[in-house]
C-alpha cells in the first residue's frame, strides 16, 4: 500500500504546481474510469484511472501496480491536441523551446512508468496527440498516441542531442497509444 500511495504521489507533484492559479474559482468535473494502453508492443489494462477537468485542463492518473501513467492536457473541447513537444518528429525538430518546456515539467505531457522501476526506468512523451472524441459533462472518451523516451536516457543531453535521438530512432524510444474512457461522479 505504501508503494501505491508512494507512486501516486511522484506522479501528482508535478500537477500540483501546475494546477495553482486564476483557476481556482473554476467547477473542477471529476470523473472515473479507464485505459487500455500499448508501451512497446505490451498491452496494459488500467482498469481503475482518475480524470479531473478544470479550468481548460485536464489531467488522468492510473496504475494497476505494475504500470502506471499522468497524463497533463490543456483541453477544453472535443479535438485533438499535442502531447509533449509536437505531434511528429518534422515538428519536434522545429520546435525545440518545446522540447524544454516539457523537460521543465510545462507544456501537455504524459509520463509513464513500470511501477516497480519508476525512479529508472520513467519514460516521457515527447512526440504525440491525444484526442478526445467525446467530451460532455458527464462523459470523456478518446485516443493517445506518442513516442516516448526514457527520463534517464535524456538526462544532460542537449535539446539537438534530443531530436537526433527522435530522427535517428534506436532502442531509447519507445511508441505508447491507448484509448481511454471516463464517467462523472
């Protein structure tokens, strides 16, 4: 049980600092529900996840105990919209204050993790999208896609390290997708 709160609270910080604000007078809409998620070919069920939407932000935690995901998205509509730095590798090489930003813990970004290894082995979306195919006030479903790379890995390098990393492809990178789907409480 200690791991479980331990895992929650490493994937929660950055969305605490992240979350203060001029948007504390919006209704925060809570919902729950679940992902099915590819990480490298795997699939993973996250049977249990949390969704908040707030003020033009929303953001979803799960894990199962084995894996686990926070996922930070600036949304407010049904729509599709960028997750970590750009949504190809063309526009990542184009964009690289954004590769910074999401270094930084800014920006829509997604963070995944086996749970056993999250201090080595955390791997952070720097190229995706994430689309929300509905979003009602009592429903929010949608897809995830991106390409991730280990925290460790991208540790000291610089941001041109960084793309030639994404361009040149290797075993650093790692696809992720998913499909997700909530209910209001």
């Amino acid at each position: 049980m200690k791991k479980i709160v331990l895992i929650l609270a490493v994937f929660m910080m950055p969305f605490a600092f992240s979350s203060c604000g001029d948007d504390d007078d919006n209704i925060i809409e809570q919902f729950t529900g679940s992902v099915h998620m590819t990480v490298g070919g795997q699939d993973i069920n996250l049977p249990v996840a949390a969704f908040t939407k707030q003020g033009g932000k929303v953001i979803l935690t799960s894990t199962n105990l084995n894996h686990s995901i926070a996922m930070y998205v600036e949304a407010n509509a049904a729509g599709t919209y960028t997750l970590g730095a750009a949504q190809t590798v063309l526009g990542l090489a184009t964009n690289l204050g954004g590769i910074t930003e999401i270094l930084g813990g800014g920006g829509n970004y997604m963070l995944y993790s086996p749970s056993q290894d999250i201090q080595s082995n955390a791997k952070i979306v720097l190229v995706g999208s994430v689309t929300f195919s509905k979003w009602e006030s009592n429903k929010i479903a949608g897809s995830f896609t991106g390409t991730a790379v280990s925290k460790d890995v991208i540790n000291g390098l610089s941001v041109t390290d960084i793309v030639a990393l994404f361009t040149g492809g290797g075993g650093s990178i790692t696809q992720i997708s998913g499909t997700f789907e909530a209910v209001g409480k």
